[in-house]
C-alpha cells in the first residue's frame, strides 16, 4: 500500500498484523494501534510534542533498575494499574477487596513467628494488629500466608533508605494458626509521596498534580485452594483518601485503626487494628 495518509494509516498497520499466529497478541496490537493513531488525532499532535512523549519514555526507561520501576509508577499514577486490578480482581460478594501491589514489595522478606514485633527499629507509634483470614462462609483457613509491609514514620520503605543495606524492617510473613489468627506489633502508617525525582514526578507537577497516597499498610495472603489477595488497609482520617495519586483507596479497606492514649498493651501511646480478610476460592481451570 502507498500514498499512506491521516485516514487510511490505521487500518494498513493493523493488515501487517494478518500474519500473528498468536490471536491475543494480535487483538492486543491491533487495539494498541487503533487507540493510539486515534490519540494522535484527537490532539493533533504535534511533531515537537511526538519528541517531549518520546524523551519523556526515554527518560522513564532510564531511572528503572532492579529497586526501581519508573514504568509502574506510570501506570499507578495514571490509573492504568488500578484499572487493570478492578478488571481482573472480580470476587464473590463478601470477599475482601484487592488494590494496587505498588513497587515496595520484596520477596525475601523476614518470616516470623506470630506477635513479632516487625518494625524492626523503624520509627513510628507502636501499632499491635489482628488478623484473621477466613473463606466467604466464615470458616477459618489455617496456615495462610499474611505478608506484611509498610513505609515508616518519615514516609519511607526500608529499599528507599540506601543507609539499611539489606537490612529488612517495617515488613514480614507470618502463617495463620488453627483459628485463621495471627498477630503482629509494628508502626502505624502515615501518608507519603510517591518517589518524585525521576519523570513521573516531573509529569505530577507539570500536570498540578500531589504526589500523596493516604496512610496504609500493605498485605498480601494466600493460601492453598484460594486466590491470592492483594491488598492494603488504609487509616482513617487521612487527607489523601479522596485523592490518592494512584487510585487505590475502595471503602471496604479503610482499617478499623485505634488510637489509644494509654492501655494494658504498651507503656505509652498506641494504635490497635483488627482486620477479617475474606479470600475468594480458586478460579476453576479455564475460567
Ligand atoms: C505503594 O503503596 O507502596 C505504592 C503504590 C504505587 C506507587 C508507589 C507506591
Ligand atoms: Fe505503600
């Protein structure tokens, strides 16, 4: 095909695709390449604005290495992320809901015994949390994995603070007992920005945007026969519930957090939290 123009680009691009022999592949370009040339028209862009697009991927490209994923703070912060979750995260009525991984999670985080105390010198008000993991009928599941993180008082994660090494705090894995139960003792969470010296917090500013998630903890669960649940519980009150820079607030995860000026459990001031979480059974094959 020749004497390609404005109308006809869309559709020759998608012809070179009648090859793909994988169907899914080839529905996803072909979408990609519609919603794109469509994009490009709809603003008429510019070939000085096509070069600021292609700098600013370049640049976000760059600032990713093995602690840090420029990428996904792109798609968090323009809700991509949070779309794709609501998409595929559809459980069974009651079931707890599923929000953002975010980039903090690591995997060889410390396993721990129930009621560790997983701040591991991190600074923050004490926090004593219960958790409980059970199925959609209230039976208890025993032996679930509840993997635990969060930022510290000062709004960071132990991989932001390059003076810990590979030291681990704020974050650990217990496994429930017979009852569905565990306990922990860690920080209570505050709100934080989103790292901002890289491209993303660059767009933020350009575009008058905060860079503010609202205080949470985040957890991961899973268990033999169920699905996997990502998840955080945010605390309430919190500026930024309304406005989380990557969408991830849903009423069903502020966290019933308690402050308490004095109390049996700490000499001084501290924070209680008890959660239920409701996992979905499997998926079956297929579906
Ligand atoms: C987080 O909650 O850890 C997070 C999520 C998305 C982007 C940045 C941080
Ligand atoms: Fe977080």
């Amino acid at each position: 095909m020749r004497n390609i123009d404005e109308h006809n680009i869309t559709a020759a691009v998608q012809a070179r695709l009648d090859a793909c022999p994988n169907p899914r592949l080839k529905e996803i370009v072909s979408a990609l390449v519609q919603h794109l040339h469509d994009f490009v028209r709809e603003v008429r862009l510019t070939e000085d604005e096509w070069m600021r697009g292609i700098e600013f991927l370049t640049a976000t490209g760059r600032m990713c290495d093995d602690k840090r994923q420029e990428f996904i703070l792109l798609s968090d912060t323009l809700g991509v992320s949070m779309l794709t979750v609501a998409l595929n995260q559809s459980r069974p009525p009651g079931a707890t809901e599923a929000t953002v991984f975010g980039p903090f999670h690591v995997d060889d985080a410390p396993r721990v015994d129930a009621g560790a105390d997983l701040a591991g010198g991190a600074p923050g008000e004490t926090l004593f949390a219960e958790i409980e993991v059970v199925d959609p009928d209230g039976n208890a599941i025993a032996g679930a994995e509840v993997d635990v993180w969060q930022a510290d008082e000062e709004g960071l994660y132990d991989v932001q603070r390059p003076e810990l090494g590979d030291q681990r705090r704020a974050r650990g894995v217990l496994v429930t007992d017979a009852r569905g139960r565990t306990h922990f003792r860690s920080i209570v969470p505050t709100a934080y920005p989103v790292p901002t010296d890289g491209p993303v917090g660059k767009m933020l500013v350009a575009t008058g945007r905060h860079p503010w998630r609202p205080a949470h903890v985040h957890f991961l669960v899973r268990a033999p026969g169920y699905r996997t649940l990502i998840t955080h519980l945010f605390r309430d009150p919190d500026p930024y519930l309304d406005s989380d820079v990557v969408f991830g607030v849903r009423s069903s995860l502020i966290g019933r957090f308690e402050h308490h000026d004095r109390g049996p459990l700490a000499d001084g001031p501290y924070t209680t939290l008890r959660h239920r979480f409701v996992l979905a059974p499997e998926l079956p094959e297929g579906a």
